[in-house]
C-alpha cells in the first residue's frame, strides 16, 4: 500500500509539474500579449497626441473662419439695405412718373380742341412754306435761262435749190 502512496505522490508531483509548466507557458504567452498590448498603447497615444494637435488647429481655424464669416455678414447687411433703400427709391421714382402721366394725360384731355387747332395751324404753315419754297425754285430756275421769242411761221422760206 505504501507503493499506491508513492505512485499517488509521484501523479501528484507529475501533476503539478504539468500544471506549473502550463502556467509558465500561459504566463510567457500572456507576458508576450501585455507587451504587444503595451507597443499598441503607446502608438495609440502618439497618433491621439497628433489627432489632438490637428484638432486644435482646426479648431482655431474654424473660430477663424466664424470670425471673417460673421465681418462678411455685416457688411452684407450694409449692402442689402443699401439694395433695399434703392429699390424704395425706384418705388418712389415709378410713383411720381405714373402721376405725371396720369396728370399730362388728363391735360391733353381737357385740351384736345386747342391741340387739334395747333395741328391744323402748324400743317397750314407747313403747306404756305413748301408753296413759297417751289415758288422760289421757280424762279431761280427761271432766271438761269434765257428767253428767245421765236420767229413768225410765214417767215419761214424754204430752202433754195
């Protein structure tokens, strides 16, 4: 029985034997994952410290950009109204030359015989100019020519033969 004690001790030895070789190899392993995890870690912080400082650079360029974005704006404003007062102005500059057509119209109304009667006056005075104009040629054509009387027909005598 006592051989039973000692095979019992050796599997018991074996045993842990096995069981410290496989926590050794588990350790070595899990040493080998840490420092892996470790390299991973510290790649992760210097690619976050680079993400950190172009963030921050965007981030002074993006207040940049909000600053020139909100000055543009206010002097968009001023131009909108400037556009705004010009179109009132063209508004007012419609309203007047409505009412002055409105008015010369309903002064051309009330004198429609008086224009009338200029018209005709104005034809007939274009009509005594273009007669005096012809008359005139007339005559100037007249005194360039001169004027033969031409002979009696019983004086005429045939031709000798």
């Amino acid at each position: 029985m006592e051989i039973i004690l000692y095979i019992a001790a050796l599997v018991a030895a074996i045993g842990f034997l096995v069981l410290c070789v496989s926590l050794a190899m588990t350790l070595t392993s899990l040493k080998k994952t840490l420092n892996e995890v470790s390299g991973t870690m510290s790649g992760l912080e210097g690619q976050l410290q680079g993400v950190t400082r172009e963030t921050t650079e965007l981030l002074h360029k993006t207040n940049g950009l909000a600053s020139d974005i909100q000055d543009k704006s206010e002097k968009l404003n001023t131009v909108v109204d400037a556009v705004k007062n010009v179109g009132e102005s063209v508004n007012g500059l419609n309203t007047s030359v409505r009412r002055i057509t409105s008015s010369i119209s309903t002064e051309v109304e009330r004198n429609e015989d008086k224009i009338a009667q200029v018209v005709q006056w104005s034809n007939v005075a274009f009509g005594i100019r273009d007669k005096w104009k012809e008359r005139k040629a007339i005559e100037e054509a007249r005194e360039g020519y001169t004027v033969y009387q031409s002979e009696p027909s019983n004086s005429y005598k045939e031709p000798q033969k």
